[in-house]
C-alpha cells in the first residue's frame, strides 16, 4: 500500500509539475505511469483513483509546494468577469477558451476545476454572455432599424430553392461568371454572395448591396458594443 501511495503521489507531482493542474479522467498517463514505475522500481497501479483518501493529501501538499492555491466561489467569480470582458468577445472555439483557461488557472495560481466541469462552466457561462451581448445590441437599434432588419431577412417567391436544387452552399454563395441578374431589392442572402470577378456589373452590384447595408442605419459604435 506504501509502494502504491508513494507511486501516486509521484505520478500527481509530475503531472502537476507540468501542467499545473492535476490529471483528470481525460487524460491519458498510462505512459507516465509507466515512466516513474519504472524509475522508481515499483508498479501496482494504472490509473489514479480520485477516490482515495490519501489523494486529497497529496493534492494539498503539491499544491502547497508550487504555491498554488484552490478555487473557490470568489475566485471563480473573477475568472468568469475576466472570460467575459477579455476572452468571449475574441469569438475564440472552445477548444482555445479551455486553453485559455488553463492559461488563466496558470497565471493566477489556482487549481482549476476538473476537466469535465470546466467545460461546463465555460459552456453556461458563453450561453450567458451570447444573451446579454445579444440583448445589448437589440437595445441599441431603433425601431426603423429593426423594421428594416425584418424587411431585409424577408424571402421572395423567387428566392426559394426549387426543388431538386442540389448546388452547394459554397456554389450559392458565389455569382457564377455570367451576366449579372441585379435584383431590384437586395436581401440578405445576396448580401452573403460573394463575386467572381470585379467586372463593371459586379461592382455596382457591390456598391448597391454596401447601399443596402447602409440603409439599415446601424448605430455607429455597434463594433464597440
């Protein structure tokens, strides 16, 4: 049982010695496990089973050696003012706000949550923030702009696919080299196209859908919000 104690407690060191943070059942340290048996001449184990009492001493003490504190509510509270004053608004995937976190986590000197709650954490907080940055910009449009947002979203009869239409999204999104068929009303998925050529009828059709947008009356400081 000493033998196994000893081995953990090593294998936690390490682990945390690089990462700063302790493994979690995502991780994989069969290989490091295997590294320090072997340096140190003993086995026994594969994994490190988190319910061991010895492990909460463990993670205290290695704690303690690279100074690193738990996370607590109030700490959390910072961690999640930070992420949505600094990190959300970058549109980052979730895989680089996770790695962000860590990086945070690093910085501060705290141990982060463990992995799978740290994904949910972030998940419920970006949900949070994508409402309120939602509800900021919807109350800073007037209402001739709202009215000209709905009519721009509206859809013609024209504008719907026919069926048996199976040209991609990508095809869609381009105006094929052929001559330029101007709508009299620009909506918003002649906005998403995108020209294949800037010959003379496709940069008036540029200048008219940069009309459009215009049209709309945006607030000038929206990039800010």
């Amino acid at each position: 049982h000493g033998t196994h104690n000893q081995l953990a407690f090593a294998v936690m060191l390490k682990f945390f010695e690089i990462n700063q943070r302790f493994p979690s059942q995502q991780d994989d340290i069969v290989g490091l496990i295997s590294a320090i048996a072997g340096q140190l001449n003993c086995g026994g184990i594969t994994e490190l089973d988190s319910s061991n009492r010895s492990y909460k001493r463990f993670r205290l003490e290695i704690r303690s050696q690279f100074g690193f504190r738990r996370t607590t509510l109030a700490s959390q509270q910072l961690f999640l003012e930070h992420y949505n004053a600094a990190i959300f608004p970058e549109a980052l995937t979730q895989a680089q706000e996770l790695e962000k976190a860590y990086e945070y986590y690093r910085i501060q000197k705290l141990e982060p949550p463990a992995h799978l709650q740290l994904e949910r954490i972030l998940k419920s907080a970006h949900h949070n923030f994508e409402l309120e940055y939602f509800k900021t910009i919807e109350q800073s449009l007037s209402n001739e702009t709202k009215l000209a947002i709905d009519d721009l979203l509206k859809k013609v009869e024209s504008e719907e696919a026919e069926p048996g239409d199976d040209t991609t999204e990508a095809e869609d999104d381009v105006i094929a080299d052929a001559p330029m068929m101007c709508p009299s009303i620009i909506r918003f998925n002649e906005l998403k196209k995108q020209t294949a050529e800037l010959k003379i009828d496709a940069i008036l059709y540029e200048i008219k859908k940069y009309e459009r947008i215009q049209s709309l009356k945006l607030p000038q400081n929206i990039e800010l919000l």
